[in-house]
C-alpha cells in the first residue's frame, strides 16, 4: 500500500528557514506531480506547490521566491524548502501524489517569534 510520511516540524522564526521532507514508500505512480498543500486552523487546506515528474515546478503567489518544492527520486522523497518564512505560513502542512489519493498524515510547522 502506498504511503507519504511527512517528518519534522515545529517551531520557527518569523524570517527562518525550514526544510520538510516527505517519504514515499509502496506503489507511488511516478508520472503524477507530487504537491504541498497547508491548512491553517480553522482555515480550509490550500494548495502551496508542485512538481512534475520532469522537475517542472509551481508555487502559489504567497509563497512564490520564498519556497521551494524539489525531488530526490533516488530517495522517493520530495521537499519543501521554505525561506523567509511568515506568521501566516503557520499551518498543517501535507504532501501528496496528484491523481493517487494519497496524503501524507501532516506535519505541523509554526511560525512565531
């Protein structure tokens, strides 16, 4: 059975960085883009970024120059860099694999001075 696990999280400064990692394990459909989506509380959950299986990558406006979604197919791991990190940015955050179902169960990122 296909899995995503998220790992980390916690507790940053407003301006700090964070790296998420988000391991895939089971039957992954590699073709599909894998994303970052966010929910705030009591906010509903967004989409943040994307990358196909050929590198090609995409970020929502509010997060665009200060994220950065990558991939190490070696590893079946994807990323999400986030520089310049904002209050706002506070949330859930959870990987998935486009067009499989399958979510990661969420790690918790912080962002308070």
């Amino acid at each position: 059975q296909a899995q995503l696990v998220e790992s980390g999280g916690g507790l940053v400064q407003p301006a700090g960085s964070l790296r998420r990692p988000c391991a895939a394990s089971g039957t992954i459909f590699r073709i599909m883009p894998w994303a970052w989506y966010r929910q705030a509380p009591g906010k509903q959950r967004d989409f943040v970024a994307s990358i196909t299986d050929n590198g090609a990558t995409y970020t929502v406006d509010s997060v665009k120059g200060r994220f950065t979604i990558s991939r190490d197919n070696a590893k079946n791991t994807v990323y999400l860099q986030m520089n310049s990190l904002k209050p706002e940015d506070t949330a859930v955050y959870y990987c998935t694999q486009l067009g499989t179902g399958i979510w990661g169960q969420g790690t918790q990122v912080t962002v308070s001075s």
